[in-house]
C-alpha cells in the first residue's frame, strides 16, 4: 500500500495515470475541497469525506475553492501485486 499526503493549491490539478488492473485508490479530504475526475467524471468531494474508486481508470485531482485544502490518498495494491516503487 502507498499512502500520500497532498496540499492541492486552488485550481491546480493533478493528473494521475491509470495503474495496472486491481488497483483501488482511496481519497479522504481533511479540509477544504476536491474535485476528484475519474474517467472524465467531476467528483466533488468535501472536508471529511472519502471516495474510493478502480485506480485503472483515467483520473485527476483538483484544488476547489480559495481555502486550505489537505487530503490523503492511499494506493492498495492487488494481492500479489508488485510493490509500489
């Protein structure tokens, strides 16, 4: 598993690649807001809130609105899967 802490400014977006088949990433907004894009589909997520979805898929991370904004993202692996490099 990979855990990351992230900081988005307003506006700035982060592009991810899909990763192999099997993988679920995990977002969880501490504060602030996020628009989260999975295969072209806006997300809005708030403080607080968790979305889950199949890290296969085409996905970007987007800092919403002018507050402080921090979230943490988790990268799980399939069973058996490579490690996280």
């Amino acid at each position: 598993m990979e855990i990351r802490r992230r900081r988005p400014e307003p506006g700035e977006e982060y592009p991810s690649h899909p990763h192999q088949a099997g993988v679920v990433e995990t977002i969880s907004v501490i504060s602030g807001r996020l628009v989260l894009v999975v295969d072209g589909t806006e997300h809005v997520v708030e403080a607080g809130g968790t979305a889950s979805f199949a890290g296969d898929a085409a996905h970007a991370y987007r800092g919403s609105g002018q507050e402080i904004r921090e979230l943490i993202m988790t990268v799980q692996l399939p069973p058996g899967g490579p490690a996280a490099g």
